[in-house]
C-alpha cells in the first residue's frame, strides 16, 4: 500500500550518504533488488534524497568525457606542447608559458617578468566533495631560498613553515579568484604557487596572482572569467605598473589591484595620505593594465585551455526557494528586525532547524497548486494509489463491509539537509537585502550612512606600557602596547637576502569568545595574519622615526567583542593606545568598513548600487562588497576591498570612498571624546633610552673582542641592553637612571682621548701580574704600570708591595699603536736620591717628578663611577706620609690657573657630578639626549 515509505527511504538515504565502501552497495542491491517503482526513482520526489553522497561520489570530470583537445597542443604522443605567449605589462613585458612543466596538472604556466620565475599549478579533486556555501579552494605559496642563491639560516635548511608574508600572498591569490568561481561546484581545487628564480627588481606578489588567474583559466574549472593582478605605484606624479623595488622605495603608493576584463574584484595597499583621487586614479591604470592581460589570456585559452566541467555543476532544487519562502518567510523579516547579534543569531538557528525539520524529516505539504500540477511527484505517487485500490464488483459486497471512500492526498515533499541550508541562507540574505533598499533601514535601526555608537578608554591596565578599549557598537578591540629595546625587534628573513628589522609590529587576535563560540585556540589563523597586517600599515604611517622615538614598539589587538569590521577597531584602539604609550604619533587615524547592494532594482530600489557605512558581520555577509579604509581627513594610509560579485566599476569606487571619508571624520570626532584620554607619556614602567654620539672609529673599544667588553658593561652596570651601531650611535636600555647613568660614564671614559702626561689620582689595582700590575684609571679603562714605574726603588715581586683593591695614583707615559696605556706610579713619587735620578731599571724609562712638577701642575683624572674614597694601601699611606704638605696637593688639584685643566676635562669631571650625585632627569628627554 505505501509508494515510496518516508521512513524506509530516509534510513536507506542515511545509510547511502554514510556509507563509503562500494562493496556495502552492492551488498545492498542484492539483498533488495529494486521494485520498478525505485528503479525509476530519479523521477520520484524524494530525488534530492537518493542522490545524496552516491550520486556525488560516482561523477565523473568533464575531460574523461569529452577526451578531444585541440590539435594545436597535443603532439604525436598525446602529450600538450609547449606554448609561450609575451604580454605587454607597463613598460615591459612578462612571458607566459604552459606545456613545459606540470603537464599532468589540470593546469600549469610560468610567469617571467625579467629573471623572476614564478611557477603555479592547478588541481581538482576526481570526486566532488559534500556541497557547503564556500567554494573549496585552497591556495599554498612558497618563496623558496635557492630562487635567490641562499638557503635558510636557521637551524633547518628545508622550508618549513609558512611564513606570514607567504601567508598574505595566499590571501592575494585567493580573494580575487573565489567571487568567479560559480556555486555548486564541490570539486576540491588546489593551487600551488612556487618562486623559482628571484632577481631582487621584480615582485614576485603580482606575477603570482596573475600567474594563478591564468592556471585556472587553461584549467577545468569552470570559472567565469580570467583574471590576473598588477601593482600599481606612484612616483612624484606618475603611475608606474608593476614598479620595481628600487622604484618602490620613492613611492608614495603600493596598490595590487586585481580583475577581469570588465571589473574589479579586489584591492588592497598602503599610502602615504594620498586623496581619494590620487587613489582612484590609480586603480584606473591598473585597470586598463589588467584589461589588457586579460584579452592576452583570453586568447590563449582558445587555444590550449582545457574543456570546462560544467556538468559537474549541482545547484539546489529551483522549486527549494520558494518553500523556505512559504514555510518561513514571515518570521525571516520578524528576527532580522531583532537589533543584537547573539538573539538575532540565536533566533535564526531556530527557524533554521524548523524549516530543516519540515522539509528533510516530516515532508512539506505545498499549498501552491501550482507546484502541485507541475511536480513530478504528484502524479507517480497518485498512480501509486490507483494501484493499491481494490475494486469491489456489485452484488458481492456483503451488508457487514464497510466502504471507504479513498481521497486525493497531497504530496509530501523531502529535501537534502544541504539544500536546504544553503538555500535558507540565501533567502535570508534576499530578506536582508530588501529590508535595506526598501524600507531604508538597517538591522540595527541606522540609516545606509549611519555610525553605531563609539566609547573608548585610556589606561585601564597599570602595568601596560599603553592600553586602550575601544568599541564601536557590538564590536570591540583591547589594544596595548609594548616598548623596549632593538633586541624585541621582529626579524624577517627575505629572499634579497637582508635581514629585515621590524620595530613595529602589530599582532590581531581573534579568539572564539568574542563570537560567543567555541573554537580552536593556537597559532594564528590566515584571517588574524591579514587583518593584523592591514592594521600594522594603516598605523604605520604615524609613527615617528627611529631618531626621534628608538623605541621598538609591539601592538597587540585583541577582538573581545565582533560584528563586523573588527580590523578597522584595532586601527583606531591601537592609535589610542600609543598614544597612552606616550608615543609622539604624526596625527590621529582612524578605519571604516563599507558595504554594498549592488543590484538594488531586484530588492524593490531604483537601480542605484547602495553604499553602506560601517557595516556590520551580516552585512558583510550577505553584501556585495567589503570595503575597508584607513586614514584621517586629509588622505588614506591603507585599503583593502574584497568584491563577492562582478560588475563593481569606478564610479562606484569613487561614491564609496567619500562615504567612507565623512565616516572617519565622525570616528575622529568620537575618539577624541576618549574617557580617561591617552596619557600622552611614557610610562613609569616603559624601558628608559639613552642615545649618545661616539667617535665611530672607537666603537670597537665599547664591543670589545666577540663582545667581550660590551657584556661586561651590562653586567657591571645593571642596565638591559647596550646597541653600538657603527655610525658611533650608542643606545643605552635601562630599567632605573642609576644604572643608566653608571653605564654612560663608563662609555664616556672608554670614548676618553688620553694625553700623555695625564695625571690620575686614587685608581684602583685590578689584576697583578710578574711584570706589573693593571690600574683603572676611569671605568672601564685600565693600563699597566710595570714594575720598574711602582717604585723608586728596585722591586723583586709587586706582590709585595701591592695587592688587588689597592688605589694608588699613577700618570700616563706612553700609549702605544695599539692604543694601549703605560702608566707610572714613580714619577708622582718625591725624589729621595737625587744621585739616583738618572739611574734606568729595565725599561729604560727615566721619571723625573721635580721637572714634571716645576713645568706644569700635574693633571688630577678622576673618571670612576663612583667617587673613590676607599682606604689607600699601605705603600700609597707612605707615600702621602713624605709630600711635602697639604698646600702643594691643593694647589695640585684646585688651582684654576693650572693648564692641566682643558675643556676635555671638564666634560670628564661633569660626568662624575652627575653620576656621584645622583641627579633625576625628566624621563623623556633621555630619549634624545647627546653626550
């Protein structure tokens, strides 16, 4: 009696979408060999059903089908030949070549633009995989070493992991390719990009999306147009296409625009406040750039492309549409009038399972007669019932039989739960879309051009060198910063083979949480790696010099709440919180995301494309457009647009930037309202900075051998970090003043000129050896007084006399080619034996301390740290014993006439007041300060 039971064809259908092994069909078919009924099935209504993974699992792609290929690229043995096209880019042109490499790729070129290789293929999966709302590409991009003559640095010589400047390439490839790709083609697509050869002029970033455009083209896919990418750059006032590096580092501009023949499908770039129309001007060359790579590839797919897969191509019942309507189309428009994400969200997953339920399990019961007349279901399962019906003939029914009378029922209709999810989001985009054109009004209640509420705070965390909370509606970034010393700088390692250093860096987090979801936790995502890296260049712009601000300056941004444009959050919270880092940025900045509805005339509108300001994640979700813009209102620093459908042009672009201008000028406005406002100094806990100009020929004697000398400062100072640069700048990183100022007077005295003649009082014994002993005579700079220059008279060991620790006074004889010292202890001591004046001991070195003395008044050098006021030994207590008063050492060391007393040490002796005294210095002008 039951046509198609319900119950019995779901459990089958389960058991075929579950199901992997071919071997358990089989099995099936034998123990339940169709009826003529199910042998018929495709034209049964529960068709979407019995279809399922099978159906999807057994297609087969279109090139088995269709085996033909043109004659002009297979040669005898079956295999393509290769073809190699030029074409004009700029002022120069790239070659195209395919048939050479990959050739059991579904598709492969090479692109060269100079000596710059870049090499992409293209691969599909044999069998679709389970339908989803995305398209399944993925796309890897590697720079591998040997492209430059390298290899890695680090410990594993292997290219490993990818890194994040590969990992922004990916996403360059990506966005441009996936608004082309049509729905419901499920066939897993891979694409693999490799840098073959670097010549260190030519960017490889732009030839790889061109190069992916092209592969795809000549491949199976079936995408609807090519496309292929250009950067575009702009030196004094002119616009430059794929701009070399050296024509790079002049530019004010760095746009990679990508697009067909007829439009735009994404930008992205950085500037240097340039206006919008400097901006549009060159997304205008790089148009026409693209148009004509585009007509080139065109044509070159005429002839050696491959037959597209369009039979591959499973779209949802269009009859699906028009039930989730019926079922749910009222209680669509009630939730999205709903103003908070969570409750909105909340709600829609109801209605979801809800129309699931009817139409996967329990079967919809359609009103339309309409449907009913032209599905064919209804006439399979009435046949079905005529069958089952029993005639009874008159006169043999007896009086005890009860007549039933059967009656016409309705046919229940079944559906995938695929379908059905992906057309329930579709509708409820179209409900969206037309709650916006018609009615004007947005979820949230704002006008097309309306801002959501902005507050934000400054220093709410003590101990953060800066931190600001910023939230714009349901959307909310925690930024902080991080100061400290060239050590915390970010190295990259390029291609060019120059290490680069990065002392800013901003790093987005996007954890679940602020969706309210549960999710993975760990490195960070291809999303968070973009959205962190536009953030970092739309800051970067403001930031002061090295010279001015030698901080390195780490900016984390964490999304704790998000609806929507949640980068363009942490360009304004990061802006505030460097500013509570006490950072002198150049200006304030600020981002905004915009969104479109392109066909509005569909959705009851007039035809015009509507530009939405500050869009929202359902917005952005069900929009035609996301377009994100940094800067203030004199110019941009950096942009990003993705575009989810073709057709965007120029006039649009132009409509959406202004819009885009007056909503950072609100934003601007807002963020100046700020409570608590940024601090606008460094904090207590910040690192402090000491900058001071050497002799750079001297710098060595601050690193010492294999930095022997420099880590000994540090170690004796107490400070963090010392950076010598070859230049003879010196940066001191210290935690307290005390160790600042201890380490800046030994540099000083290590920078000391000495002059022969140099008198030097209370110096400490370092180190005794047979042939003398080491004197300190300022920190950090020792010599040696021999053992014939300790005393007047013959010394068999210096131990005798001497020990470690002791302070004597010595003066300066000799500095040889070296620069290295030879003090005397004897000349400063009185001449008891005249007749032994001019008596030599080994050195030959005569001291006569009378003529010294009568000359000139000796030169009291003090260059410790620390005063030294330490006990004398027991051969200095003798030796002071016998001067012949008190008198002649003042007028020794105090005597103003004395010429000793150059301007060289006068700068020597300030050094020693500072340091002794201890004086406080405004934190902030240790920044720029000079020795």
């Amino acid at each position: 009696m039951l046509a198609c039971p319900s119950s019995s064809l779901h459990g089958l259908a389960t058991l075929q979408r579950h199901s992997q092994s071919p071997h358990f069909l089989l099995s099936n078919s034998l123990l339940f060999p169709p009826s003529p009924r199910l042998a018929t099935s495709r034209k049964c209504n529960f068709r979407s059903l019995l279809s399922g993974r099978i159906s999807r699992r057994s297609a087969v792609r279109a090139s088995a089908n269709s085996p033909e290929v043109s004659e002009s690229v297979v040669g005898d043995g079956g295999a393509l030949q290769p073809y190699s096209v030029k074409i004009p880019v700029g002022d120069r042109h790239i070659l195209v070549e395919t048939g050479h490499i990959g050739r059991q790729a579904s598709g492969s070129v090479t692109v060269t633009d100079g000596e710059t290789i870049v090499y992409t293929t293209v691969c599909l999966d044999d069998v679709p995989s389970e339908p989803s709302d995305f398209f399944p590409l993925s796309v890897h991009y590697q720079e591998r070493f040997s492209a430059a003559g390298r290899t890695s640095g680090g410990f594993f010589k292997r290219e490993g992991k990818t890194r994040d400047h590969e990992v922004l390439i990916c996403r360059l490839i990506d966005r441009p390719l996936r608004p082309t790709m049509p729905k419901g083609f499920y066939h897993d697509t891979q694409i693999l990009s490799w840098v073959l050869s670097y010549d260190g002029l030519h960017s490889p970033d732009s030839l790889a999306v061109t190069a992916a455009g092209i592969a795809v083209a000549l491949s199976e896919v079936p995408m609807s147009k090519a496309v292929a990418g250009v950067r575009v750059g702009l030196v004094g006032d002119k616009y430059i296409v794929n701009p070399t590096t050296k024509e790079m580092e002049h530019s004010e501009l760095d746009l990679l625009l990508a697009g067909t023949d007829g439009s735009i499908l994404m930008i992205e770039g950085y500037s240097n406040f340039i206006p919008e129309e400097k901006l549009l001007r060159a997304v205008e060359v790089g148009q026409d750039a693209v148009r004509a790579i585009c007509n080139e590839v065109d044509a070159l797919v005429k002839k050696c492309g491959k037959p597209k897969m369009l039979d591959a191509i499973k779209l949802p019942p269009p009859e699906l549409y028009e039930h989730v309507e019926e079922i749910a189309g009222d209680e669509i428009v009630k939730v999205l009038q709903i103003r908070n994400k969570i409750p909105r969200r909340k709600a829609l997953s109801s209605l979801e399972e809800k129309v699931l339920n009817i139409l996967t399990e329990k079967g919809f019961v359609s009103n339309d007669s309409k449907l009913r007349s032209n599905s064919e279901t209804i006439a399979e399962i009435l046949e079905d019932e005529d069958e089952d019906e029993e005639i009874i003939v008159d006169g043999e029914v007896d009086e005890g039989d009860v007549h039933i009378k059967l009656t016409s029922h309705k046919p229940a209709l079944l559906y995938s739960e695929v379908d059905v999810k992906l057309v329930f989001k579709e509708v409820t985009s179209r409900f969206l879309r037309k709650r916006i054109v018609e009615g004007g009004k947005r979820s949230d209640g704002r006008t097309p051009n309306g801002i959501r509420p902005i507050y934000s705070r400054c220093g709410l965390l003590p101990r953060a060198h800066g931190s600001a909370l910023f939230t714009r509606g349901e959307t909310q970034s925690l930024a902080v910063v991080t100061l400290g010393d060239k050590q915390m700088a970010q190295r990259i390692d390029g291609l060019d083979g120059h290490d680069e250093l990065k002392r800013f860096y901003l790093q987005y987090s996007f954890p679940p949480s602020c969706v309210g979801e549960v999710g993975r936790i760990g490195a960070p995502s291809r999303r968070e790696i973009g959205h962190g890296m536009l953030a970092e260049r739309s800051l970067e712009r403001i930031l002061p010099s090295e010279n001015d601000f030698p901080y390195t300056i780490r900016l984390e941004s964490t999304i704790t709440e998000s609806n929507g444009s949640s980068s363009m959050a942490s360009v304004c919270g990061g802006c505030l919180a460097l500013q509570d880092a006490g950072v002198p940025i150049k200006c304030s900045i600020a981002g905004i995301a915009m969104g479109l509805v392109l066909d509005t005339k569909e959705f009851g509108g007039d035809g015009t494309p509507l530009i939405l300001s500050d869009i929202v994640g359902s917005e952005d979700a069900s929009g035609d457009m996301d377009f994100k813009v940094a800067g203030n209102e004199d110019g941009i620093t950096a942009f990003q647009m993705d575009i989810k459908v073709a057709g965007i042009t120029l006039p649009i672009m132009r409509k959406a930037l202004q819009q885009a201008r007056e909503g950072r000028k609100h934003i601007l406005e807002a963020m100046m309202n700020c409570s608590p406002p940024p601090a606008n100094r460094l904090s207590k806990f910040a690192p402090l900075i000491y900058v001071m100009k050497v002799n750079p020929d001297r710098v060595n004697l601050i690193i010492g051998s294999g930095g022997k000398k420099i880590k000994s400062i540090i170690e004796e100072s107490g400070v963090e970090a010392i950076d010598a640069d070859d230049n003879g700048t010196v940066k001191i990183f210290a935690k307290d003043l005390l160790s600042l100022e201890r380490s800046k007077a030994i540099i000083s005295s290590l920078m000391m000129v000495p002059t022969i003649g140099d008198i030097y009082r209370n110096c400490e014994i370092k180190s005794i050896a047979s042939y003398g002993v080491f004197v300190e005579i300022a920190p950090g700079r020792e010599g040696l007084c021999h053992i014939s220059e300790l005393s007047s008279s013959w010394l068999p060991k210096a131990e005798d006399v001497f020990k470690v620790g002791d302070h004597i006074d010595v003066k300066l004889i000799e500095i040889n080619e070296k620069g290295q010292l030879r003090l005397s202890h004897r000349a400063l001591l009185p001449d008891t034996n005249p007749d032994n004046s001019n008596i030599k001991q080994s050195t030959g070195e005569l001291a006569d301390d009378t003529e010294t003395s009568s000359k000139s008044p000796e030169k009291s050098k003090d260059k410790s740290s620390t005063p030294k006021i330490t006990a004398s030994s027991k051969r200095s207590s003798e030796d002071d014993s016998v001067l012949p008063s008190k008198k002649f050492v003042r007028r020794l060391v105090s005597s103003s006439e004395d010429k000793p007393f150059t301007n060289k040490d006068k700068t020597k002796k300030s050094s020693n007041k500072a340091v002794g005294s201890g004086s406080v210095k405004d934190e902030s002008s240790l920044v720029s300060g000079e020795a």
